[in-house]
C-alpha cells in the first residue's frame, strides 16, 4: 500500500476507534467538521483512485480529494456542496507530484440545487 494512502487509512481507523470507544467524540475531534460546507470548483485533476477538486470557499482555496464516482456530475464553476471529513496536512499524492499543505478528504459532495428550484418543487 501506498505511503500516504497508509496514513489515511490510518488516520481514519484510529479516529473511528477514538470514536466508538467514547473517548472522542464527533463534536471534539479536530479533523471533523460539522455541517455542510459550500465552495465554487475552480479546478479538477484525476491522478490514481482520487480526484483532486480545488475549491473556493468564502474566499479561501480548499483542496478536496475523493473518488471519481463522487464527482461524476460535478463540473468546472459548480458551486458545491460537501462535508469536510478527515483533513490531512502535509499530505503527498504521488500521482500529482504535489504535496498538500491541507486536504479534506470527503465521500459526500453533490452539486449545490438552486433554493428557487426547491421551493417550486414543493
């Protein structure tokens, strides 16, 4: 496996242990965000199992990673939305050559619906 796919892994099983255990909970661990989070796709690369989305959010670049099946609807000037899930820092992707001062790694983003459309739907 993978070097910093280790330490994903890693980092996700220990925070779930951490979780189930009681010892931390949801509320208190620092990599987890509360809430949906809003953003504009200003960029996307695929390299390896993961896409690679950069993000504005309220005026501030986020880099996202997930799988390409996430994001299969999801296109350049989108606005999004997403739950942070697990941010790592410092992290490496081989695959772009790059390493990341920060990156959520998240499994829930979709397209943001327009709030005129869902109160006509109603």
């Amino acid at each position: 496996m993978k070097r910093g796919v280790k330490k994903f892994v890693t980092l996700v099983l220990v925070f779930t242990a951490l979780v189930f255990s009681g010892l931390v909970t949801a509320q208190e661990a620092p990599s987890a965000v509360d809430g949906i989070r809003t953003a504009t796709v200003k960029e996307m690369q695929i390299a390896g199992s993961y896409v690679y989305v950069l993000a504005n959010e309220e005026g501030e670049e986020v880099w996202l990673a997930t799988t390409p099946g996430f994001v299969k609807d999801i296109s350049y000037g989108d606005t999004i939305e997403f739950l942070g899930e697990v941010e790592m820092q410092g992290f490496h992707s081989k695959g772009l050559g790059k390493t990341f001062n920060s990156i959520w790694f998240i499994s829930q983003i979709r397209v943001k619906q327009d709030d005129t459309t869902e109160d006509a739907a109603e």
